[in-house]
C-alpha cells in the first residue's frame, strides 16, 4: 500500500531551510505555466504537463526525467535523485473529499493545483490525480523525501 502521507512545510521552515543549503532541496510548482510566470519562489521550476502526460506518468508508462524540459533539472534529479528533498507547491492546501464532495481525512488530503477540467484515463474528473498528487505519489513510491508547502503560495517570493 502506498504512503499516503503528507509531510507539511511553513513557508518560514523553507525560507530557513533553504538559506542554510539550497543544494538539498528541488521546489517544484505545480501551478499552471501563467501562474508560474507572473510570480514563483526563486530556484523553483514549473511542473506543468499536459494530461495525457500526466497520465502515462502516473501510470509508470514514463519517468520524472521525460517530463521534464529543463536540462539542468534533469541534470539535478538524476545526480541526487533520493538524496534530495522535493518541494511542492501550488494555490491550494484545502483538502477535497470523494466526488461527492464530503470532507476528507489526512489520507484522502489532495492539494488542488492551477490544472482545471483534467479528466482522467477513465474519463471522469481527475480528483486525486491533479499534477502534484500524482507528483508526490510517485516520488514516494520511489522512495524520495517530498513535502508539501503549507498554504497558498507563492503570495511573496523567497529573496534569498
């Protein structure tokens, strides 16, 4: 069964983790590449992919490195791939429940990203494969340390 939980970060425990070693950590913002554009933390880089994407990814069908454009990202996870912390991030932290919209537990917590309208392979809405559950999914299931940034960000950018 995979680990379900999610381990929080404050965006002041990051700010302090990251002016100690920024080499340890990899911030991903799961935002639309718009939201992305108009503000983001510093070092972070943006994690949007098209669906059907998402969906082989999440499926195994393709690796972290193949969704990836950045050349020096890719350079990054595949030298320190487990050693390093992921960071994810996107607008929302509210838990969202089951389709018919009940409240959640900790483990059904899924953090909304910018990625509206996504249907999943089954063709119903996407729920719980928005981009950073997928993400922190798989990261897990490879055995990396992922966690997610409290609250909504990014409302000011980290100036390191």
């Amino acid at each position: 069964m995979p680990d379900h939980d999610i381990e929080m970060i404050t965006s002041e425990q990051l700010h302090a983790a990251l002016r100690k070693s920024q080499k340890h950590f990899i911030i991903l913002d799961c935002r639309s590449s718009h939201e992305y554009t108009e503000s983001h933390i510093r070092t972070a880089v943006n994690f949007s992919i098209p669906s059907i994407m998402l969906r082989r990814f999440a499926a195994g069908k393709i690796d972290i490195t193949s969704t990836i454009k950045c050349r020096d990202l890719k350079e990054r996870i595949l030298s320190c791939y487990k050693e390093s912390t992921f960071v994810l991030y996107n607008n929302s932290n509210e838990p969202v429940g089951d389709a018919g919209g009940g409240g959640g537990t900790r483990e059904e917590l899924v953090l909304m990203t910018g990625c509206s309208g996504m249907v999943s392979a089954s063709g119903t809405a996407a729920g719980n494969d928005t981009t950073i559950n997928v993400l922190h999914r798989k990261l897990k299931q490879d055995g990396c340390r992922v966690v997610c940034l409290e609250g909504k960000r990014p409302l000011n950018v980290f100036k390191l």
